[in-house]
C-alpha cells in the first residue's frame, strides 16, 4: 500500500479538497506532474486543467482549476488556486469545468 500525504485544495472562497492522498496529478506549464508521498520539496505555477487526487482507499476525484500555485513540502501538498471545482465525472469533465472556471473569470474582468 502506498504511503499518505496531505493534501489540500484552496481557492479564495474555500478549502475544495482536503485529506489524504496516494498519489495526485497535476498540469504545470512544463507537463503534468505525478506526485507521490516524500516527493522532493517544490513550487510550481498551475495551468487550467483537471487535477486528480486519489485517496487511501483508491477512490479518485477530479478537480477543475485555473491557475494558481502548487507547493510540495514535507509530505503536505498545498494547492492554492484562482478558482476551482470538484468536477463529477473524470479527466474530461475536470476539463471542461476548468475551461468554464477561465471563461468566467475572463468574464468577471
């Protein structure tokens, strides 16, 4: 089994997800980044995408962002995001309430 790290999701109007993770997948500028317990300490920027965060017991959720921050430190992963959603189906449907998470904010501006 693999081992836990903590992993919290927030965005200016609340904590999106928080608890235990096995693993999460993230897109960064550079690529999507996989992240798993004592990964080595970084910061990284978040692009519009789907985040996926799979908890001890194998269940996986799906998160839309846009934009933001990624921060790895002592097996605390910290996303601090423009804006975010638990999307309700997979990688796809993350995407699409990321992509609608950037239009609105496109329309807020």
């Amino acid at each position: 089994m693999a081992k836990p790290f903590q992993v919290d999701v927030v965005s200016p109007e609340a904590t999106v997800w928080s608890g235990q993770a096995t693993f999460l997948v993230a897109r960064t500028p550079e690529g999507e980044l996989g992240i798993m317990a004592d990964h080595e300490a970084l910061m990284g920027a978040l692009v519009t995408g789907p985040v996926i965060v799979e908890d001890e017991s194998g269940q996986r959720t799906t998160i839309g962002v846009h934009g933001g921050f990624l921060q790895v430190l002592n097996n605390q992963v910290t996303l601090i995001t423009d804006r975010a959603e638990i999307a309700e189906g997979g990688r796809d449907d993350a995407q699409a309430v990321a992509e609608r998470l950037a239009s609105q904010e496109a329309a807020d501006e």
